[in-house]
C-alpha cells in the first residue's frame, strides 16, 4: 500500500560548465552561465550545491560542477547540455574586434541509490591541498580528493569543502552520475540510429546556442529561435527559453 501522503522524492542533476576554446574570453562565460543557472535556480526554487570548481584569477572558471535539485528539475534542465558560443568584445581588445569563445555544458541526472554499485576496490582516492586561482593555497590542509575509478579511467575532484569527508562525497556523487551517463550511452548503442537521435546522447558535442553580445540577440540552433534580450537572460530570466525547447523538442 503506497502513502499518497508521503513527500515527493526530489530530482537532481549534476550540472559541469567547462571552458572551450577562446583562453580567458571562455573561462570568463563559465562564470557567467554558471550566475545564469544559479539566478534562475533561486527563481524555481531549486536547491544548489557545488561540488567542484577550478577558478581562474580573472573572475572566471576553467571548470565548475554543481548540483541541481527539485521536483522537476531534469525536465527544466535536461535541453542545456552541448556547446554554448559566446561573441562578443573583450574587455582588452584595444581594437574592438569581435571574439568568439566557446563552453561545453553537461547535464547528468544523478542517479538514484540502486542505479549505479562501485566497490571500494574499483577506487583510488588520494587527498592532496586545495589551491586557488595562481596556485595559492586555500587551506594548509589536505582536504581536496580525487578519486580514480580504476575500471573505466574516469577521474574527478573536489576541492570546495574545508574536510576531507565533505569533498569524497561531493566527488563520489560526480562519478555515479559519470557512470550512468556511460551506462546509458552503452545502452543506447544498442537501440539503433533513430532511437539513438531522439535520446540524443550526442549533445556534449552538438553547438546548441550562441549569445551575440553587439546584436543582444540568443539564438537557440535547434529551434531556430532567437530572444533580443540578453543580459536579462544571463541574469536567470531563462523560462521562455526552456518552455520553447520544452514545446519544440519533446
């Protein structure tokens, strides 16, 4: 007998956010999509937890992953992961000249308890200092880990607690949800091209929107849809655009 009563079980997913081509212009638009998930995630009320970060000295990131949770939360997300390109003028081009930089966005559900076993023995986790920006450290202490999973090569970090456990943990719920995404993409080798196409597992890859800076335009390359409002769009005002790829491509 179920319990219509019983609190409905959240949603998360880990979200990584990782600089592509284009130098500091690139780590700088981390920085900056990662303010606009974290804006729009306080207007939907969805709970966000970082779990590693590897910043420049400029303000920006060469890499920032974090977690995402709320009832919903996959449906809103899941359209966000692929390649995001930036133009616009940087702030040292004496020129004027227009740069095009790209970041590379993940969306990895995590997964539930059940989904994903690994055994300690299939683990190397060694602990080392967290540094900052230019290498300096943030704490004398050894509570950054990293841990390699010794069967598939996978590697991740984390660095952004002040204790040891904090971090294994924050770095084991990275991993699982690596793992499911490779469980799931084996899987759906196996389903043939157009199954293949609508789970659409090439997406880490596919160049999914670019944010024009001297035109104020966000164009969407899947839908062909643009908004003329971009910096509300960097600041969280991300529903419209999630409604349309909610409307055109489920």
């Amino acid at each position: 007998m179920t319990n219509d009563n019983a609190p409905k079980q959240l949603e998360s997913v880990i979200m990584e956010i990782r600089a592509g081509t284009g130098g500091k212009e690139a780590s700088l638009f981390v920085a900056d999509l990662f303010r606009m998930y974290s804006k729009y995630a306080q207007s939907q009320n969805l709970k966000q937890k970082i779990l590693d970060s590897h910043p420049t000295g400029l303000g920006g990131f060469k890499e920032i992953i974090f977690e995402l949770k709320n009832s919903n939360v996959f449906s809103k997300m899941k359209y966000e992961g692929g390649v995001h390109r930036v133009q616009r003028i940087p702030e040292t081009e004496k020129s004027g000249r227009t740069h095009t930089s790209t970041v590379s966005v993940a969306v990895l559900p995590k997964p539930k308890s059940a989904q994903i076993k690994i055994r300690p023995d299939e683990l190397k986790i060694d602990f080392y200092r967290a540094s900052g920006p230019g290498g300096q450290y943030v704490n004398k202490r050894e509570t950054a880990v990293r841990i390699t999973h010794l069967p598939t090569g996978f590697v991740v970090t984390s660095q952004t607690e002040r204790n040891q456990l904090q971090n294994k943990e924050n770095a084991m719920a990275i991993l699982e949800a690596k793992l499911l995404e490779k469980k799931e993409i084996e899987e759906s080798e196996k389903l043939g091209d157009k199954r293949r196409s609508q789970i659409g597992w090439a997406k880490r890859a596919e160049k999914i929107r670019t944010y024009n800076f001297p035109q104020d335009r966000v164009t969407d390359h899947r839908i062909k849809k643009s908004w003329h409002n971009l910096e509300e769009i960097l600041n969280g005002k991300l529903e419209p655009t999630i409604k349309a790829l909610q409307k055109n491509l489920q």
